[in-house]
C-alpha cells in the first residue's frame, strides 16, 4: 500500500469523522439546552438542502443567495415542529422517550415529503471552495473537505468557549 494512499485514507476518515462530530456535537448542545432528544437534525438538512439547489436551478439565485435561503428553510421547517408539535407535548408534561419517538416519526415524515417534492434522482450543491482538489504529499482531497474541516475546527472552538466542564 503507498504511503500517498494511506495520508488520503486519513484524510477522508478525518473529514467524515468531523460531519460525525458536527452532527453529535447538534445533539448534544440541543439536548443540553431543552432536554428534548432531537432526532431530526439530518432531514433538517436535508429541507435546507434541496431549497438550496432549488434556488440555483430553478429560481437562478447566486450560490451566495441559495445556501442562506437553504438555512434558513431548514431553521423555518424546525420552528414550525416546534411550534406545532414540540411546544404542544410540553405543555402537557412529555417524557424524553416521547420527544425522541415525536422526531422520529416525523423525521420519516420529512423524508418522505423531501422524496416526494424533490423526486427520486439526486441533486447535488456546488462544494464549498468549488470542485477543486488539493494535493497534499501524493494524496488528493477535495477542496470542499478542507472547507468542511476548517468550519468544523471553527465551531467547536467557539463552543469551547461556552463549555465548563462538569455541567
């Protein structure tokens, strides 16, 4: 096996071992502040996904437009469970084991309308940084990895800020 294959083994776990974290680290700090177990983080995503690519093909917005649109459809699709779903079983006492079937089941919801909207082919967003790829001693990695690493490094080092250990 050549060394350049093994450094981009590496790298490859490194940027999916951060998607891992960035998606933990979600549930964790929702968690820690609501104490509901949210299970929907990914269909989240997935709304602010395909408005996103909806907005650069279909509507033409620049990239720069499209990605904020997407989150901010993402954000919208969960004030709305909040308000009509979560804000509801609260108020009448709900049990943690509740609120993670609640995300659950709708988190199947979700798909199923985002498979029903956006169809069965699949639709891809330009990578951050572009579809570029760096080399990096003999192994090559996308651009759009490096971005994700350096964004993930960044959040967690600004949640550092806000973490005390032994709460």
């Amino acid at each position: 096996m050549s060394m350049s294959l093994i450094i981009q083994a590496v790298l490859s776990g490194i940027t999916n071992g951060f998607v891992y974290a960035l998606i933990g680290v979600g549930m964790a700090v929702i968690y820690k502040g609501t104490r509901i177990v949210n299970a929907m983080q990914g269909e989240f995503a997935v709304v602010g996904g395909l408005v996103a690519v909806f907005a650069l093909q279909a509507v033409g917005l620049p990239y720069v437009l499209a990605i904020p649109a997407g989150i901010a459809a993402g954000a919208a699709s969960g004030l709305v469970i909040d308000l009509l779903f979560v804000r509801p079983m609260t108020r009448r006492g709900a049990t943690e084991e509740s609120y993670l079937l609640l995300t659950i089941g709708l988190a199947f919801t979700l798909s199923a309308a985002a498979l029903y909207v956006g169809g069965r082919d699949s639709h891809l967003l330009p990578g951050i940084g572009g579809d570029g790829v760096v080399e990096l001693l003999g192994a090559v990695t996308p651009t759009h990895a490096l971005s994700l690493i350096g964004i993930a490094a960044l959040l967690v080092g600004l949640l550092r800020l806000f973490y005390t250990p032994g709460r």
